[in-house]
C-alpha cells in the first residue's frame, strides 16, 4: 500500500504500525472462511470452456439465466478477482471490467460510465443504473450515484456483474447504456470472524470486522464494521483538501423457508468527512472565492427481500 508519489514519501508511527499489525493478521479468519477462499471455484480463468457457459447471472432477466443463453455483454467480476487485484474500494473493482470507465476525481469522488456516456466534470451518469443486490443505488436527483457513500466490506463480495449496453432495460429507462450489479453472500456462507487491517502513506489506515452466525438450521446471519482514513490526493496548488475519513457498519440476516423460499433483510450506516473545494461567486475581482472544507456525510438503508425459486 505504499506507493511514492510527487510529494516523495511520508512516514508516520501510526501507518506503520497498522501496517505491522496487518502483516500479522494477514491471515487472520476462522471459521468457514478459510475454506471457502481455499475451495473457491470463482476464479473464471481456470474454468473449462463449458463451465463458462454455464456461469449464472441474475442481471440481465431479474432471474438466474446461463451466461451463455444471455443476448448482451456481460461481464462477472468475482470475489477471486477482487481478493487477488489488491482493490479498496467499488470504483476500483469496476476497473477490473472491459469497457467500464472509472476516473478518480478526488480522493473521494469517483466518475464512472459505460462504453464512454459519462461527464467527467459533473461526474453525471444518466443512463447507467448502479444495483447493491438489486436495491437501487442510483439517485435521481443527482442524476448519477454518490460513489463516495457506496461502499461494503469486500470480502462480501459474491460478484459483479456488469452488463454493457442496452441489455438491462427491464431495470428502466436510466438502464440504456448499462447496469452494474453488485451481489453479496448469502449469510450462510460468511459463518465465522474475520479480521482485516492495513495501512500506508496515501491509505493510511484501513480495516474492518465481521462475525457471522446461526440460529437454528434454517437462519443465518452476519453483522460487520469497517473504517477507513485517506490521505489527500496530489494538487498542483500543493493544497491537502479533499483527505476522506469514513466509519460503517450493517447487517444482514437470511431466513431459508420450505419449497425454495428465502427471506432476507439488511442494513447499513455510515458516518464521516470529506474534503471538499468549492468555488463561490463573488462581486469583486477576481469575481470567485475557493473555499476548502470538510463535508459531514451520513445516513444508511434498510432492505426487505423475499425470493422464491421457480422449478426449472
């Protein structure tokens, strides 16, 4: 996580401490998940040509469809590529995925399109609808998605899927150019802790917590808390405003029922700071004023979820 950037390298007690600690815990875990990282059949590289085409996506018809029987460009980024790319956060994930464009604009504002419909000065994206396990997370308002609250523990991660072109519009009008679908685990899969922790000069500290148990043989459930401190990007004008701090915890709970029937209900909140610059208009030369400040963010979500699965 270090990395040497125009401003030369900075060392503080705290990023190397953090970044000790993480080397110890590297592979700290217990429960299930070492052996469903060990077993994991994620990674599509090693698949046969005809188990690739027999690879499930939910995306493109609301309900699980072969990807070889899917008539649009899909794309599955799994849990393996994310585990192995080093990512720290959903933007950079998406990066993973051909034909998705993803720009930093600061250390905490993200531009991301599809297939070159975007606007990297507002940072729009009309027509690209953005899913957390089909929970919509596009805002028509801001005609795009505030990347800088859309964040989860990857570990989580079951997939994402992402369909180029129009090959989503069952999700809607803003779906034209593309849809980005991010699915979770089941709770059932994430029984037991895990730890994670790390730290470096422009990611300065970073880690996370999760404990995932059961109730009987039918609910299963997992709860988790995260937190994250960035440094600032590098600026020409040598000014440190956009440095992001962020803290989130959530929930989830998964209830099998007989006859194929799934309820699920989960939860976040989040709460932190951003920096920010805005430019004010003012009625003196030079006729504007660059304000630098920190931004409070906060809020959270609360999804029902109730699936059946038809006979095939």
């Amino acid at each position: 996580m270090i990395r040497d950037t125009k401003r030369g390298i900075h060392f503080s007690l705290v990023p190397w401490l953090a970044f000790s600690i993480a080397i110890f815990c590297s592979g700290v875990g217990w429960g299930r998940e070492t052996a469903s990282i060990t077993e994991s059949q994620d990674a599509l590289t090693e698949l046969s040509l005809e188990e690739l085409m027999n690879v499930e996506v939910v995306t493109y018809s609301k309900s699980p469809q072969k990807w070889f029987d899917t008539p649009a460009a899909v794309f599955v980024i799994t849990q393996e590529d994310i585990r192995r790319s080093g990512v720290t956060s959903i933007p950079e994930a998406l990066r993973l995925a051909p034909g998705v464009e993803v720009y930093r604009v600061t250390s905490s504002q993200w531009v991301v399109g599809i297939r070159g419909f975007t606007s990297l000065t507002g940072r729009l994206s009309p027509s690209l609808l953005v899913l957390i396990d089909g929970r919509s997370v596009y805002s028509p308002l801001f005609a795009g998605v505030f990347w800088e609250v859309q964040d989860l523990l990857l570990e989580d991660i079951e997939r994402i899927e992402v369909i180029r072109g129009p090959g989503g519009t069952l999700w809607g009008a803003n779906a034209v150019n593309g849809v980005i679908n991010i699915i979770t685990k089941h709770s059932k899969e994430t029984q037991g802790g895990l730890v994670t922790l790390g730290g470096g000069t422009e990611e300065r500290t970073f880690g996370g917590v999760r404990y995932g148990g059961a109730v009987g043989e039918q609910l299963h459930y997992r709860v988790y808390g995260k937190f994250f401190n960035r440094d600032a990007l590098f600026h020409p004008t040598g000014s440190d405003f956009d440095d992001w701090r962020m803290a989130q915890g959530g929930f989830r709970a998964d209830l099998d029922l007989p006859e194929r029937n799934t309820v699920t209900i989960q939860g976040d909140l989040y709460s932190g700071k951003e920096g920010q610059r805005t430019t004010l208009t003012t009625y003196q030369p030079p006729a504007s004023q660059i304000v630098d400040k920190d931004a409070d963010l906060s809020g959270g979500n609360l999804s029902f979820r109730f699936d059946h699965i038809q006979s095939q």
